[in-house]
C-alpha cells in the first residue's frame, strides 16, 4: 500500500520533467530523423518523398554527369575533427579542471562558495561575447603578441588566433566550469583519511593517486569529460570565429545546410548522425561506469 | 505567445496613456526588419500622419525571417526581404499582390528599380534601400593598381596573410567567378573545379573568413577586406586610410524591398506605409538613419552632405554597373555547397 502510493507520487513528481522531454525533445528528433529521409524543396524546406540521398551523400559524391557514385571523405574529415577538437578540449579541461577543484574542494567551507563563485562569474556573460574577447586577446595585434614583442620576446605576432589551436582553447574555455563542478563534487566526498592510510600502507604519490584518489574522481571525470565532449563536438561559435572560419565543424556544416546550401533534408541527416554518435558514447560511458560500479562493490 | 501579449498590453498601456495617439490610432502596422534599419523619425512621422501605431520587430538574417513566415507565425504585415529572398516569397506564393507600380508615389522610384529581376512589374514590393559587395583595402600599405579582384586573388607580398574574406558561399564564390570570367550561378562542375582551385590557393593567404569586417580592417589585422558598402563606410570613419573598391571585373549589388506577406492583418496600413516611404523626403531617413542608398529619385536633396558625396554610396562614373544575382538553381547551389565544403576542410 504504502509502495503504491509512493510509486503514484514519484510518477507525478516526474510527469513536468518528462511532458518537457516528450514535447521538446523527443518530437524535434522525430521530425530531424523524419526530415533527414526527405527530398529538399528547391528554396529550402522539403518535398514529402521518401529519400536516402541525404546519407549517401555523407559517404559518396554523386557525379553531375553520370550519376556514378565515388567514396569521398570530405563529410567524414569534419565529423573526425569535431571529434578531434571536442577530445582536445576535453583533454585540457581535466588538465586544468583537477587541480582546480582539488583547491576548492580542500579550501575551508566558507572559502569554497567563493571559489565556486569565481569560477562561475565569467559565465554569466554570453558565449559570443566570451567567443569574441578571446579572438581580441589572442589576435595578432592583441595584448598578448604586443607585450610579448614589447618586451622582446618574440619579433614577430604568434600565430595564436585563427586556428585550430585557437578553436581548441576557445573550446576548453567555454566548457570549463562543466569540469571542474563535477570534479568538484566528487573531490568533495573523498575521505582524507584514506588517502593518510594509503601512505601508512607505504604506498608512494604515485600509488595513492592511482589506487586511491582516481577511483573516487572517476565519477566526476566521466562527468565532466561528457559536459565538455558532447558540447564540444556540435560547437560552431569558437570555429567560426577563433578559428577564422577558415576550417568548419559539423556544427558549421549543419547550419549551412540550413542557410546559404538550402539542403534541410541532409541538414537534418547530419544532425542525425551526430546525434546518433553521441548516443553511442554516452551508452558506451554509462555501460562501463555500470562495470566499475560492480567492481567495486 | 505570452510574451508577445505581455508586450502588446504594455504598448497598449503606453498608447492610453497619451491620450492624443491613443485616440487618434487607426490600428497597427507590425514591421518586421533587420535591426537598426528603420528610421525612428521615419516612423514618427507615418505614426504622426496616419494615426497608426507601428510595432518594430527585427531578425538576423533571412532564413530566420522566411522560417518564421513559414510556420505560419506571422502577425507582421511588412517585411524587408532582399533581391534573392523576394524572388523566392513571389514564387512560393508568400507574398501579398499589392501593385506597387499603381501606387501615386511609385512615380518617384528610379527607372532602374523598376524593372528588377525579383519582381519584374513591381507587383509585390517597393525599394527600400540598396548597396554593393565589393572589397576595402587599406591605402597605406597596399600601393599600387588596386581597382581589380588581382588585389585578393593575386595578392602583393604585404597583403599576403592579411586578407579577409566574407563568410558567405554565395559572395565569396561569385567574386572568384567574377575573377575567371566565368558566368555566376554556375552548375558547370569544370568551371567549378576552376573556381575550387582558385580558392584554396587564395586561402594560403587569407587571415580570416568573417563578416564583421570593419573590425579587423580599423584593427589593422587585415589590410583588404571583402566587404558591404555600408560596414566599409563605417570603417573609414575610424581609419580615413581606408578605400573602398568598384574592381573592374565587376561587383555584386543587393536591393532590400517592402513587402507584404500573405495573410497579413493591417494590408491598408502597410499600403499606406510603402507608398508614404516611396516619398522623397522619406526615403532620404533611410539613407540618413541606416546609412545606405534608396531607390528614390529626388531623395539626394534631403540626405545629410556627408553621405551624399561619400564614395561608398556613389560609385565613381568608370565603375562597372553593380551585378544583381538571382538565387542559384538547387544544382549550383549544390555545387558551391560543395567547393565550400571542400575549401573549409
């Protein structure tokens, strides 16, 4: 009886959260799924015909004159430097989100909400603001390349800005509070003692970190690293504008489709696949999480 | 939905309160624009006139303008779609007739803005204001001839590495045309090959493909620029060293139009508004506000000196005419999909 009726709670406790998903998630996937098998209208939208040329077209190049199909790997070269990017930032974010939250986390409780504050504070600005100070900071004639030549350490500008080193950097920038807040939460928790009990056991830094300190981050770092990745990948601010529009990523590429090149249903279909992608890394994520969780108990 | 009654409530609110327009209001005209685009005073003054209370919404670019249109979310009774879009609104039956060409006021408009490939008899839509794409170079460094497209596709050793290129496919795509002598709205893949190839040997030298150009041109970060008219007129003012070029081979013009879309609510008030813009006087607020020729005849009297004579707005008399591009079939648009997609990766 009692279930019952906490079950009954909990289902209406849930029904906001998931009428929100239903109508604002799992529809507009639908009708991107649905798009993506359509022909394209001639000045954008779509013709209710049933068609896959939106996805031969990620793998093949139709010729004009003959209609032959050739392997081409335009379309597969900017889904693998998303990913590229997208695992660089991420890979920067934990480089620079651990020690990070490992500060905040063992600063006294009163220091920490204003540590957590700080590293908040300059995301209260909008991204394209954020996106755009960065270029002025890292451009040619910014700040950095002008002190640096005025002190005499360089002759010439760095190349800093329009590049995929600068889209690289935008991007970790822009997701890094994703990282160091899980961490954060994780490091949190963690039981110093355990850490005085590893070194009372011999074990050496090494040894307390590996066996002691990064199986209670975990949590955190597939936290973290999935905030930054996911994001990461369908970003198109930081190519557009770090990196001189000059190399696109997906997210350029869809929403081209859906400007200038008037192709919603391929549009679609790339947005598909990136989604589709990203399912896969989160199912592949959780799986192994679900793994180290029965390890360790 | 909520938000925009919230909105409407509060203008009606502001209307009561002054009593005299609230009075006076012979209903709405819901303008739908790019920002900064509609004159304030042009707007008091119709408002003035006509005793209708204007409501100004504005968008950031014309696919999210015909996106809107299309699911059917409207409510607005004047848009400002350019040359390209409007052909696209005539032929998806997106637009209200409402013969432009017999209004008492279309006496005024330029022959040349008569007979546009967008609306041949004028039919659907007025002028509203026009300008060119062309490029700017800064004067102090780069020497020599630069009234040709060699100054960004064959560049000088000191502009190399400092050119920067719109971020638009159909811009930069047609000006490379332009520099091989080949036609625009090209679906030949040979010529586009051409065109591919031109590009990824021009992209060596390009610092950044962007559309806020007055920035890195007063910055100094590049030297030549693709550019608007009307950014590059913005950008002499903060550096005089700046020039912007009519090249010989040619150069791209666009024209933004009045226009009314289908279903509109207020039609007699966006009638009223098209032809009260047509007006000489008014159409000069444009020009004046927005900084950017109209296509009225007679207006030049009432534009501010400084714009008049600006060489931005009137492009020297050896100039090439400025070439309007309709929108290119789906097999050249597919096309310069791909050359882009090629060039950027």
């Amino acid at each position: 009886m009692k279930v019952h009726g906490h079950t009954r709670l909990a289902a209406l406790l849930l029904s906001p959260a998931l009428a929100i998903i239903a109508v604002f998630m799992i529809v507009p996937i639908g009708i991107t799924t649905l798009y993506s098998f359509l022909e394209p209208a001639r000045y954008g939208g779509v013709i209710w015909e049933f068609s896959t040329d939106a996805y031969v077209r990620l793998l093949f190049e139709r010729d004009i004159f003959d209609d032959t199909l050739s392997f081409s790997t335009d379309y597969i070269r900017i889904f693998v430097r998303s990913l590229v990017q997208a695992g660089v930032a991420t890979l920067l974010c934990l480089l620079i989100g651990i020690p990070t939250a490992w500060f905040i986390a063992t600063r006294p409780d009163r220091q920490k909400t204003l540590w957590l504050m700080l590293v908040t504070v300059p995301y209260w600005v909008n991204l394209l603001v954020r996106t755009i100070a960065m270029l002025l900071i890292l451009r040619d004639e910014g700040p950095i390349n002008d002190s640096l030549q005025a002190i005499g350490l360089t002759s010439g500008p760095l190349p800093l800005s329009y590049n995929n080193f600068a889209v690289g950097l935008g991007l970790a920038y822009s997701f890094l509070p994703f990282m160091i807040l899980p961490l954060y939460a994780a490091i949190e928790r963690f039981d110093f003692s355990l850490l005085e009990a590893a070194y009372d056991l011999h074990a050496n830094r090494w040894k307390a970190f590996v066996g002691v300190v990064l199986p209670i981050l975990r949590p955190g770092v597939v936290a973290g690293s999935l905030l930054v990745f996911i994001p990461g990948i369908g970003a198109f601010l930081a190519p557009d504008i770090l990196g001189g529009g000059k190399t696109i990523m997906i997210g350029n590429l869809i929403g081209q489709q859906f400007q200038g090149s008037r192709n919603w249903p391929f549009g679609a279909a790339l947005s598909t696949v990136l989604m589709t992608l990203t399912l896969i890394a989160l199912m592949w994520s959780a799986r192994r999480a679900a793994k180290a969780g029965t390890e360790v108990v | 939905m909520i938000l925009k009654n919230l909105t409407r409530m509060a203008i009606l609110a502001l209307g009561t309160s002054t009593l005299a327009s609230a009075a006076a209001a012979e209903g709405d005209l819901y303008i739908y624009s790019w920002g900064e685009y509609t004159p304030p005073d042009l707007v008091e003054k119709f408002e003035a006139e006509f005793g209708v209370d204007v409501h100004i919404d504005t968008y950031d670019s014309m696919e999210t303008m015909i996106s809107k249109l299309r699911a059917g979310a409207g409510g607005y009774d004047i848009i400002v779609p350019g040359d390209g879009t409007m052909q696209i609104l005539i032929a998806e039956n997106m637009v209200e007739q409402i013969d432009v060409h017999a209004m008492p006021n279309f006496e005024h408009v330029d022959e040349r803005w008569r007979e546009v490939y967008w609306d041949p008899e004028r039919e659907f839509s007025a002028p509203w204001a026009w300008g060119s794409t062309a490029f700017v170079v800064d004067t102090e460094i780069v020497t020599g001839d630069i009234d040709t497209l060699a100054v960004l596709f064959d560049p000088s050793d000191e502009v190399k590495g400092k050119i920067n290129m719109l971020r638009d496919i159909n811009d930069v795509i047609n000006m490379a045309l332009r520099y091989l002598d080949l036609p625009r709205c090209n679906d030949n893949p040979a010529d586009m090959k051409k065109v591919l190839a031109l590009l990824e040997t021009q992209k060596e030298w390009v610092k950044s493909f962007d559309s806020e150009t007055k920035e890195p041109l007063v910055s100094g970060e590049a030297v030549v620029s693709m550019s608007w008219n009307g950014y590059a007129m913005r950008a002499r003012d903060e550096k005089p060293s700046l020039r912007y070029v009519y090249p010989k081979e040619g150069f791209t013009g666009w024209m933004d139009n009045l226009a009314v879309p289908k279903g509109a609510q207020n039609i007699e008030n966006a009638k009223d508004f098209i032809n009260f813009v047509m007006a000489p006087e008014n159409a000069a607020m444009i020009t004046n506000y927005a900084r950017y020729s109209n296509g009225i005849k007679g207006s030049e009297a009432f534009v501010d000196a400084d714009l008049s004579g600006a060489p931005e707005m009137t492009p020297p008399a050896d100039a090439p005419a400025p070439e309007f591009i309709p929108t290119c079939s789906p097999e050249s648009t597919e096309l310069y999909d791909r050359v882009w997609t090629k060039l950027m990766n």
